[in-house]
C-alpha cells in the first residue's frame, strides 16, 4: 500500500499478530464472564480480550500506565472502544488470569460486556468545551459511581448505553442512546454590543446561525437576535466570543431516552424527551443521578429479557412509562419541531 503524509496509517498494520494470521477467519466469539471475550479461530487459536472502564479523560501517567500493562501481558497490542472502554488483548491464556488480578489491585473495573452497561460515552463540558450547559466528566462520574454494579455484572435486561452531552451540539450520541444526558441553555445569547465590532467579524456570525436567528445591525455595527427563532446552540458564540450563551442560573439538563443504533429486533431508534430541566447541582449533581437510576430501575422492573429501553417503552406505550417512573407529562414533551417529519422513518431496516 502506498505511503502518504497525511491521514492516520493503514488499520492492518497495528493489529496482533493473531489476528492478522486469523482475519475473517473467526469461527466464534463468547462472553468467558463480564468483561472478559474469547475468541477462536477456524485453525483453533484464540484471543482474550479483556474490557476495562475508564474515565475518557486520561494524564501522561495513566496512558503510561496502561501501556505498561499490554507491554508485560498483551505483547504491547491494546485499543479503545467507541465508548472509551479500554480492550486488552490476551493472546495467551496463561497471562490471562495475572492481568486481571493485576487490574483488581489497581481497582480498574473489568465489565462493560453483554446484558450490563458500558463506559458511557461523553462531550468535553466544562474542561474543555467553551459553550457547555453542564459538565460532562462530573455528571458522568457520579451517575456511573451509582451504576457501578451493572457494569461488573451482566444482570440487566439487555444492554444499556448512556450518552452525555454538554450542549445540544450533541457531540456525544445522545441521538440514540437508551439514556442520554444532555446539558440545555434556556435563555438565548447576550450580546456584548460595544464588544463585537471590535473581536467579530459580522457576517461570519450571521452565517453561522443554523436557524437565521442572527441579523446584523450596521447602525451601530453589531448584531441582534430573534430570540423566537434561537435554538440556543451556542454556534454564534464559536464565532464570537462577545455573544455570550452560557448562564448559570438557568442552564441545566434534560434526560432522554428510547434511543439505539442496534436494527436487532426492532429499527434503530431515536431518542425521546423524558425530562425536559434538571438543574446543575455540581459537584455530584444528585437531581440527575436519581432521575437516571429511577429509569433505569423501572426498566429493569419491568422489561422483558432482552428488551431494550426503546423497545420496552415501544412495548407499553409512553403513557404507561410516565407512570411508571413517575415523570411528569407537559407541554415540553410535544414535538413540534417542523423539520422533523422526515426523519420519522429513518432507518437502515428494511423488510420483504
């Protein structure tokens, strides 16, 4: 394959030796116990791949840490998971076992595999991101210190993904999560008048509002906003420091939930407002992880095995959810949004 110096090398060059004598060529694949996959070949070989949560948000020691780790007991072959779980993979049985306890003394969970939840995929929020709502890492932490068990063991009706975003940017995949968490703005931008003709180029920011919300106002060289028409995207903010999006006082978080990428079964699914304000409570934030656990709890309550949250809920209907979880129903909970229409049957499923 030709070389270039741009882009990221050819997958085929980093993987194991084992897989590449065995590529396409794996007979099976099954859960030894949680966190732990065995995989065997058409030739007999086999393959340990041993899951472990982490924080997404990694130091030089830690990345280091974990590096030592595959270099005694992987031969240095190691990768990251979508949702940021970390994979050792074992090619030989006998350091299998060592690893493991390895990881137990250095309290790193192993789990995240079948019926259980996994790492839970998450934006930048306060650390990094400069138009979040909420925080991404603090939310997260303290909604999985709560799960932790369900990551461990393989005891839920069938699988359960969490997604956190810090803004409605949705840099995580809260579109299609079975829970999703996402940090909310509910007031429109403040716009530093005396601020902007100096840092902001005019129509950079009038062309980056995705609903024509932005006018400019050449009278006193600045610009104004149609709050009927804001999204609250923070987009103008990326463009221009001096329209100010985040507020303390009134951001906060909604939950949704109902959504997959998954076509087993059913169609995948998007995910469907459950509770439209949570407020920002740092550091633990306990509003949101007793909302996250009361659904998780029903669910697991109530679904049938195998059953995801979008399709338990398909199953009793939206109304017997509220119920169940004891969530208000209010106007906030109507779709009204008009581009919707053709996105209702977006799916990669198809049937004879």
């Amino acid at each position: 394959m030709a070389k270039t110096d741009i882009g990221p090398p050819d997958y085929r060059q980093m993987l194991p030796p084992v897989v590449q004598r065995n590529y396409g060529r794996w007979r099976f694949h099954e859960i030894v116990r949680p966190g732990v996959l065995r995989h065997v070949s058409e030739n007999g070989e086999e393959l340990y791949t041993v899951r472990v949560g982490s924080p997404r948000l990694l130091d030089t020691d830690a990345i280091r840490e974990i590096c030592d780790l595959a270099d005694r007991y992987c031969d240095g072959y190691l990768r990251f998971t979508s949702r940021h779980n970390i994979e050792f993979l074992v090619s030989d049985q006998s350091k299998l076992e060592p690893l493991l306890q390895e990881l137990w003394k250095r309290e790193w969970p192993v789990g995240g595999t079948g019926n259980s939840i996994s790492n839970i995929v998450h934006t930048q929020g306060w650390i990094h991101c400069h138009t979040p709502a909420t925080d991404a890492s603090g939310i997260v932490k303290a909604v999985m210190d709560d799960l932790y068990d369900h990551f461990t063991h393989m005891d839920l009706p069938a699988k359960l993904r969490i997604s956190m975003a810090c803004c409605l940017n949705m840099c995580g995949a809260v579109h299609c999560s079975d829970i999703a968490i996402l940090g909310i703005h509910r007031k429109p931008p403040y716009v530093d008048k005396e601020l902007v003709s100096k840092i902001c180029e005019i129509p950079t920011v009038v062309a980056a509002c995705p609903t024509g919300a932005i006018r400019p106002n050449p009278k006193e060289k600045t610009v104004e906003i149609n709050e009927e028409r804001c999204m609250y995207c923070g987009n103008c903010y990326t463009m221009c420091p001096a329209i100010k999006i985040m507020n303390p006082e009134t951001d906060g978080v909604a939950i949704f939930v109902g959504g997959k990428v998954s076509n087993a079964r059913t169609a995948p699914m998007f995910s469907r407002l459950a509770i439209p304000f949570l407020p920002n409570n740092p550091p633990r934030w306990p509003e949101v992880v007793e909302a996250v656990h009361n659904i998780v709890q029903v669910w697991i309550d109530h679904a049938q095995k195998g059953e995801r949250m979008g399709e338990w809920i398909e199953r009793i209907g939206w109304e017997r959810f509220f119920q169940l979880t004891g969530i208000p129903f209010t106007e906030k909970h109507i779709d009204d949004f008009i581009f919707s229409v053709p996105t209702f049957r977006s799916t990669t499923m198809f049937r004879w």
